[in-house]
C-alpha cells in the first residue's frame, strides 16, 4: 500500500506540474499577445518622420518652446490657436486634461496616465491619432519633424512612444519650479487670492508633485529623452538660452539654430520668442473644433472652487 500511494503522489504531482505549465505557457502567450498589439514598424504614411513631444506642467513653458520650435522650417506644429496649439483637444483617442479634473486634477484620473500596456494601444488608434492630429500638421509633407506640446504628454509619454515607435519619438520635458507655476495660476485664475490662496496652492503643488512623480518613472522607459529648466531658458543671458535651444535642436535631429526666430530680452528682464503674427500655428482654425469638443481652455477645472471668469467671447464659443 505504502509504494501504491507513493506512485499516486508522483502522478499527481507530475500531473499537477503539467498543467502549472500549460497555465504558464497560455499565460505568456497572452501577454505576447497584448504587448504585439502594434506593428514595430509605422505604416507607410507614417515613416520617414519624427515624433517631437513637449511635455511639462501647465504653465511650465511649453507653449514657449512650441513657439520657438515652431518658427523652424523643418518643423510642422499643430496649428490650433482656439487651444494654444494642443493636439489634446483635436483628437478623440484620449480624453484630454480639462474632461477629466481639469489641470488641477487631470493626474489622478487612472485615464491620464496612459503606457504602453494600455488597450488604447492599437494598430486602429495609432492611424486615428495621426491623422486626426495630421489634419492641423501644416505642410507636413515639407517637414520631417511633427510637434505636439500638450501638457498632459508628461504622464502619456509610454503610451505615445509605443504608438509612434522608440526610434521615431523625440520627447523634450520642460520643468519649472512649482512654486512659479503656482503664481502664474492665482494670478489667471483664483477670484479670491486672500481667502481661497491655502488651500488653491495646496492643491496644485501636490498635482504637481503627484503627476511628476508618476513621469520621473515613465521617463526611464523613453529611448529619446531630454530635459530642460524652464528658469534657465528664461533667465539666463540671451546668448545661453539660444545655446539651450541649440542643444535641442540637434537631440531632434533639426538643422542648425540660424532657422529660428528665437528670443530677444523683454521690458521685464525675461527671455521671450519672436512672434511672427502669421506663424502657421496660430492660423484660426475654429470651426473645425466642433467636433472635438467644447472646452477652449485646458486650464478650466471644474473640480476647483477658484474656477476663473470666461470672457464672454469664450461662451459663445462654447455654445459655437
């Protein structure tokens, strides 16, 4: 009896073992299968580009850059003046910052932060996207550089470098010190500085720790990655800030900085770019919104009692 039950454990043990292996191996197969949701190589109508992303906080001087970049002529930007050139609000892939929390909240919906294992990751989305942002690229046939400068991308860096490839990405992170950030805001948006001042800038340091704790992380995973300090670029002499924008430029793989109309030192001892009233990028594009959506200003939140007051011109947008 004592040598049968011991032939018994050894079936069902081996027997056990086998199927361990067979969950193992279904298992495997199944991640293969999600993580090969895209092809590692672009469709035709997508190669022979580079992907620049700017990403940073609200605030934080990505609009800045985009309006430097945005004067090279290897480089096509979005050009949506209703929403400051963001290709957040001319796509419907993603929900952008303003549904979901609005700029003082957008990181902690579980919708933001979006990586490369997400099932948004597809071989369908990775086309909708590219030509829904390909619509508001100008002479895109001539550039060979795209540029997209949402905010949000801070914490969706993953998620677009795994629809657009490692080797055709190019993300360039803007940081500036909260507490910058924070004037900048009380002073745009808070109806009652004194009475509301706590608990506004409470909030927004800790989104702002929040979301960049969660894009210290996904930056490790960038192939293409380079940073850049807001107060560098905008304090320093004009000559070191053009040297910084250099840099840049050859991370991206641009031609040398004589092609941009960069900066020059304002009234108030700031660097700022050269606007040309006809940029591309601002061109009014309005009517084509309609079908994104219904917010023009990313910086809206709903969930904040120092909501700031629309001009009347934005509501009747709105209601456009």
């Amino acid at each position: 009896w004592c040598c049968s039950d011991v032939v018994l454990d050894r079936t069902y043990i081996r027997m056990m073992c086998f199927r361990v292996l067979v969950a193992l191996l279904f298992t495997l197969i199944l991640i293969s299968t999600v993580h090969a949701s895209v092809s590692p190589t672009l469709p035709k109508i997508m190669q022979d580009k580079t992907f620049f992303f700017i990403m940073g906080a609200h605030h934080s001087g990505t609009t800045l850059l985009d309006l430097v970049f945005c004067t090279h002529h290897q480089v096509s930007c979005i050009s949506a003046s209703r929403f400051q050139g963001e290709g957040q609000h001319v796509q419907s892939v993603y929900p952008p910052a303003a549904k979901i929390g609005g700029m003082m909240h957008y990181a902690y919906d579980p919708q933001s932060h979006v990586t490369e294992s997400s099932e948004l990751v597809t071989e369908e989305n990775r086309i909708k996207l590219y030509k829904q942002w390909s619509r508001f690229w100008k002479d895109q046939q001539n550039c060979p550089v795209l540029l997209e400068k949402s905010p949000p991308n801070l914490i969706k860096s993953r998620f677009l470098q795994e629809l657009f490839t490692s080797s055709a990405t190019k993300f360039v992170m803007i940081m500036r010190h909260p507490f910058g950030t924070m004037r900048i805001v009380l002073d745009k948006h808070s109806k009652n500085k004194k009475s509301c001042c706590y608990e506004f800038c409470r909030d927004l340091i800790r989104h702002w720790l929040f979301a960049h704790e969660l894009a210290s992380e996904d930056v490790k995973r960038l192939k293409h990655v380079q940073f850049i300090k807001y107060e560098k670029l905008v304090e320093g002499s004009v000559a070191e800030a053009k040297a910084y924008i250099h840099e840049i430029e050859a991370f991206v793989g641009l031609d040398a900085g004589e092609h941009v109309s960069f900066l020059y030192r304002n009234a108030n001892g700031m660097n700022v770019p050269v606007v040309d009233e006809d940029m591309s990028n601002w061109n009014n594009d309005d009517d084509i919104f309609v079908k994104y959506g219904d917010s023009n200003d990313d910086d809206d939140d709903s969930n904040s009692s120092t909501e700031g007051n629309r001009s009347d011109a934005d509501d009747d947008d709105d209601e456009d």
